[in-house]
C-alpha cells in the first residue's frame, strides 16, 4: 500500500486508543511506501488511500458543529473531510491551490463539509499560524486567513508566522485586529490547537496534509481527481442508504 504524493513529517508519539489503532498501522503503512516513491512523488503506484474494509469507522471524528469556526460546508453534509496541516508546509500549500478548489465546489453545493485541523509539525511558528487561523475563524475569516498564508501555492515561512505579522495580515482581510490579538494568545484557542494536535497524534497522522475523508485515510498532497473520485463514491453510498 504507497502513497505518491509527498508530505512533511516528524516523528510523533501515538495515543493508546484502540479506535484509532488500525488507523495508525495504515497511516504508516502509507507513510513507508511514500519515503520509496521519488522527489517529486510521480514514481510510485497507489493513490494514497486505504480501503474502507481495513479500517475501523471514523467518521465519528468529524464534529459535525454548527458555527464551528474551522470548517467549510454544512454540519448536515453528506460527505466529511477531515485536512490536518501544517502552515510552513510546502506541500499543504501546493495542495490548496492544486486540489481545494475543486473541493469547494462541492461544498458551495453542500456536499461535502471540511473540517480543518491545523497543526504544527514546524514547531512554534506553525502552532501560532494555527491559531491565528482559528482567531481569524472566530470572526468568520478562516478561509479567507488560511489561504491567504498559503496565497499562491507558497508557504510564508517562519519570519513570516510572526505575531506581528499576522494581525497584519488580520487587518488587511478586514478582520478586527484588536480582538484578532486577544484570541490568538487566548487559553481556548491554545486549548483548541492542542486538541487538535492530540487527534493528529493519536492517528498517527505526523505528516502533513493528512486526510480523513469519509472516515477513511488519505496521505499526501494528492491530485484533485483521487479527492473527487473518493468523494464522488461516498456520495454514491449515502444515496444508495437513504
């Protein structure tokens, strides 16, 4: 089982959840056959994916909240993916413009809802980056935030994940910097951050971009086309049990 496409990765400890441990086993299975594949991710076989029978049903771990400030798409969505980040990731960077915006169509048709879960594998740049991108979202700009750090197709690197910088960048989007402030060192958003460090952890998703889609695992910064098909195929499911 390889995964192509590439990811930035550390080494990570894994929580001693039984529900996630398949999970885990297949996120680093996926791992290893991606460290064999070339530079630029085009010589291995395989599309990133694990088949759904190998793995235990996480789609429990999609939180489905109403104004949930990091996440596009409707709680009601037929289809969840879950996208763990990191913002000094070039890779994560590639994969928003290359393969987001087809992901967004589906959610402009409330198909598909995305729940992000940024991260920091860089260490504290990304983990203010993170929750900067959630102090944005608590004024409804996480989109417009996240893909401003990630503006065409380029990470900004560690001098540019500053403090100041960042409220910057808040005000440039219209965002009310003073209140952008208090929220980024504020003990909720830190919680939140932490939260969502924990999850990734517990996944054994260390590398980033990681999926979830439809509680099923995709590593790597894929193509447009392994997203929609899986997508496409979920949305096939959920009609055929209703």
């Amino acid at each position: 089982m390889t995964a192509p496409h590439p990811t930035t990765s550390r080494r990570g400890r894994l929580f001693p959840l039984a529900v996630v441990a398949v999970t885990a086993v297949v996120i680093a299975l996926l791992l290893l056959g991606q460290r064999g594949s070339s530079d630029d991710g085009a010589a291995a076989a395989g599309d990133g994916t694990a088949a759904g029978s190998e793995l235990p049903d996480l789609t429990g771990l999609e939180r489905r909240e109403s104004g949930d400030p990091l996440a596009e798409g409707p709680p009601d969505a037929p289809v969840g993916l879950i996208v763990y980040s990191d913002y000094q990731c070039t890779f994560c960077a590639a994969w928003t413009t290359d393969t987001l915006p087809a992901l967004r169509e589906y959610v402009a048709d409330g198909q598909l809802r995305i729940e992000w879960r940024d991260i920091s594998i860089f260490g504290e740049p990304s983990d203010r980056a993170a929750r900067a991108a959630y102090a944005a979202g608590l004024q409804g700009g996480h989109q417009e935030f996240h893909d401003a750090l990630f503006a065409d197709g380029a990470t900004r690197g560690a001098d540019g994940l500053g403090q100041e910088s960042l409220v910057e960048l808040a005000a440039e989007l219209g965002l009310d910097a003073d209140r952008f402030t208090e929220d980024l060192t504020a003990d909720a958003t830190r919680a939140m951050t932490a939260r969502n460090a924990a999850e990734a952890e517990a996944l054994g998703a260390v590398s980033t971009p990681s999926f979830l889609l439809d509680g099923r695992p995709v590593v790597g910064a894929q193509p447009p086309e392994v997203f929609t098909a899986a997508i496409d195929e979920a949305l096939a499911a959920a009609d055929g049990a209703r």
